[in-house]
C-alpha cells in the first residue's frame, strides 16, 4: 500500500505566476505605526475543471513610507468528477491556502535588504482570513 499515493489531492496545482512584486519605501521611518494589509482573491474558471486563482497582498504603514504590493496566480486543475460542493470548498480554500505561503515568502524577501527589518508574516487561519474577505465582498 502506497499510503502517499492513496492520499494525493484531485486537485493539482499546474502553474504558480507571481505576477505583481513591488517594494517602495520612502525616506522617513518606515518602521513606524502598524502595518495594514488588505488581501484580494480573484477565482476564474478558465475551463472545465480548470480554474486561475489569484491572490494579492497591498500592505503599507500608517504614513505610507513603506509599500508592499504581491499578486500571485496559479493555475489549478480537478482529475477527476467531484461534488459540486467539495469541489467549490477546494478551490475557494485550498488553493488560497497553497498560494499564501508564496505571499510570505516574497514578503520576507522583498524586506530582508540592508537597513530595514524584515517583516515575517506570521502563519495565519486561512478560514478566517477567507471569511473576513467574504465580509468584506459583501460589503462593497
């Protein structure tokens, strides 16, 4: 028994494109106030069974010194015929939860350069973060 094998997803990531990566800093200090981020996901079914989803991070600072602005798209594709249900659920949660590390690493990258602090994005409840984004769909 290939207990690996028997545990693969049917949903498999095909592409992953950062598409968006912009540091801006200004003169100042960019170290002051809290930093604010808002995330955006974007969910396109390109195809049957073949969706481009999008995740992008705008974070900036109280008095806007510092600006961080990450996309990250990837491509996702069902093998197989699922429920309607179980196949939403995936796309709108699992394939948020595989793009966010890449947000976290590029975030940590883009701050690691001389004469700032890095900023770690600490691991987050991919479900809360999705409901708040739900909220705030809502709201608009």
């Amino acid at each position: 028994m290939n207990i690996l094998k028997d545990s693969e997803s049917i949903l498999k990531v095909r592409k992953i494109i950062i598409e968006k990566m912009s540091l801006e800093r200004s003169t100042g200090d960019i170290t002051s106030g809290e930093l604010e981020s808002n995330f955006k996901k974007d969910i396109l079914e390109i195809e049957k069974d073949k969706y481009k989803v999008s995740l992008e991070l705008l974070m900036n600072n109280e008095d806007k010194t510092l600006m961080i602005n990450i996309k990250v798209t990837g491509m996702f594709e069902f093998e197989s015929e699922i429920d309607g249900d179980v196949k939403k659920d995936l796309i709108e949660q699992n394939t948020i939860s595989i793009l966010f590390p890449y947000i976290r690493t590029q975030v940590t990258l883009l701050t690691s350069q001389p004469g700032m602090q890095p900023i770690v994005i600490p691991p987050i409840n991919i479900n809360a973060l999705l409901e708040n984004l739900s909220k705030n769909d809502h709201r608009s």
